[in-house]
C-alpha cells in the first residue's frame, strides 16, 4: 500500500511527510536524510548568515542527496531586517524547484518564486490567511494548529478544528502542520482533509539533527504539558520548551507593565542557536511543540518515516477497516 496524496505528486515525493524550516535546525544533514527516507526535506534560509552561504548550503545539500528538497523563507518583522530579495534571488539561481514561506505580506516573493517555476507552499496560522495565499497563487499552504511550535498565530485554534475549517474552503492542497509525530497523526491529518503532514518538533528528535544530543533527550524527556506561551501580551505569541529561560520570561510578563526590554537579553535568537550547538539548556530559549509528549526515541529519519508511514497503512487497513461492519440482518 502507498499513500498517496495530491502533495506528493505535486512535489515528486514517495511519502506525504514533510520537515518544515527550523531556524538553527534546517541544514543540510538533516534535509538530505528526510528526502532520502521519502520525505521532503526543506533547508532554512536564514540560518545561513548571508545570501551566498545560502547558496553553498544548497549545493551542500544536493551533493547529500538525488531526491527533491525545499527552502524556508521566512519574513517577519525586524528593525534591521535581513536581504529578503537577495536570499530569495539566491534561491531562485540554486535551481531550488520548492520553497516553504512564512510570515506577512509574501506576494512579493511568491510572484517571484512562481514566474520561475518554482512550486510555493505558504505556512498559516488562519483558514483567512490560507484563502489569502491561495488568491495570490500559492500551490499549496501548511496550516498549523495552536499545538505548534514557534508561532501558533493569535486565534488559539487547534488542529482537530482548524484543519478541517480550512480543508472545507481551500481548493489547493494542504499540509497539516502541529502536533504530528506519528502514523496516528498522518492518517487524522489525511482524515480532516489534508494532505499530508509538516513535523518540526519531531525530526529535531532524529539522530541527523544537527542539535545537541542533550537537546534531544530533553525532547524525549518532556511530556505534552512542558511547552510555555510567551510573548501574548505582545501579539507575536510562541511556544517553547520549559526551561529555567522561559519559566523566567512567563514571569517576568506575568506583570502588566512588562515591555519587551525586561526579556529582550534573555530571548535572543543567538542565545537559542547555543543552547542547541552546545547543549546548554538553559543557555536560550528551544523552540518546541506540545508533540513533544508523544517523543520517546531518537531514530534516524529513515527509520521515522517508514514507522510513521507503515503504522498510518496499518491503521487504515486493520483499525478502521474492521470497524466498518455489515447490519446485522432481523
């Protein structure tokens, strides 16, 4: 049995699983093994500190691997904000032939990325902002639920209600995204509409990471209930790991007052990439979903992806299958 999708014919892929962009997390090692399982691996792009790096990353990753891998791009709001053209111009000059995209007004970059080919996928956090990236001709979107990691948007919407909201009026494919980690969750993603499913959380918890393996004991470690929602009162609201860095940031913000000066040194980004690199962790701030309680290994991405795909066929085939029964006649 083969699951297949409209994501992967539309990407050329064996497996409906796809690694979404991690800021520090999305390199080469971890890319190439996911589209060497059957996935689709997708780089980070502003991981890499300048446009060119971003192009030596993407030969880096071809060289490791024959089968089709993405790019994140992701634009959010900054005071010094990096060279988006530049780095999507990088992009587009690589042969890159898929990008995942993130954050606001994308229109640009998408019309960009589409009069030359290249297939876009747009992360939402809202059934509107999905609609609105099917009108501006994405060819397909990944829409995450409340239990996400990073940015689960404003409406507090979760996957068992979101996905389907969306599923019910888009016409373009969709990647269910938040809180999957195993075939149960693939074959309730497919179930609510989708078509397959982005893990992030997850394949942080492979042996290809390129984290600390303290960090990844530490996602195993953590149960469901071990994420915090920081930065509310800001509207930029974001799940991490608990750790004595986010315990003291929900305590801080606790108070009406607070602005982002009383956190801004204990949440910079650069403080987070250490605490990856080195296993410090409680260096920065980890980025993590409430999948995290349903992590109880490290294994190679080969191994995760077959085990998701096999359990989600064997759920369907057995499980479900046998719960569909004839009346019994008078």
């Amino acid at each position: 049995m083969t699951l297949r999708t409209r994501i992967t014919d539309m990407l050329g892929i064996e497996h409906p699983v796809v690694q979404g962009g991690m800021m520090w997390v999305g390199r080469a090692e971890l890319a190439s093994a996911v589209s060497n399982a059957g996935g689709l691996g997708i780089l980070t792009g502003l991981t890499q500190p300048t446009p060119d790096a971003l192009r030596a990353e993407i030969d880096r990753c071809r060289a490791m691997t024959d089968k089709p891998f993405g790019v994140n791009l992701t634009f959010l709001p900054s005071v010094s904000p990096p060279p988006y053209a530049e780095y999507r111009r990088a992009i587009i000059e690589s042969g890159v032939r898929i990008v995942e995209t993130a954050g606001n007004n994308p229109q640009e970059h998408v019309e960009d990325f589409k009069s030359h080919g290249i297939v876009v996928i747009h992360k939402c956090t809202a059934v509107r902002h999905a609609l609105s990236a099917e009108r501006i001709g994405v060819d397909a979107v990944s829409i995450d639920g409340f239990e996400c990691a990073g940015h689960p948007g404003e409406d507090d919407i979760p996957g068992l209600i979101l996905i389907p909201a969306a599923a019910d009026k888009l016409r373009i494919p969709m990647l269910a995204s938040g809180g999957f980690g195993d075939g149960r969750g693939l074959v309730a993603a497919l179930a609510l509409g989708a078509d397959g499913i982005n893990m992030g959380t997850r394949f942080i918890a492979t042996r290809e990471a390129p984290v600390h393996d303290n960090v990844k004991r530490f996602i195993v470690a953590n149960d469901e209930r071990a994420t915090r929602l920081i930065f509310r009162a800001f509207r930029n609201t974001t799940r991490v790991s608990a750790n004595s860095v986010s315990n003291q940031v929900t305590e801080i913000l606790r108070d009406p007052n607070a602005v982002f000066e009383d956190v801004r040194e204990l949440v910079l980004g650069a403080k987070g990439r250490i605490a990856l690199e080195t296993g410090d962790l409680d260096h920065g701030l980890i980025t993590a979903g409430q999948v995290q309680g349903l992590i109880h290994d490290v294994p190679s991405c080969q191994e995760l992806v077959e085990r998701i795909v096999r359990d989600a066929e064997t759920i369907i085939r057995q499980r479900l299958s046998a719960a569909i029964r004839e009346p019994v006649a008078a």
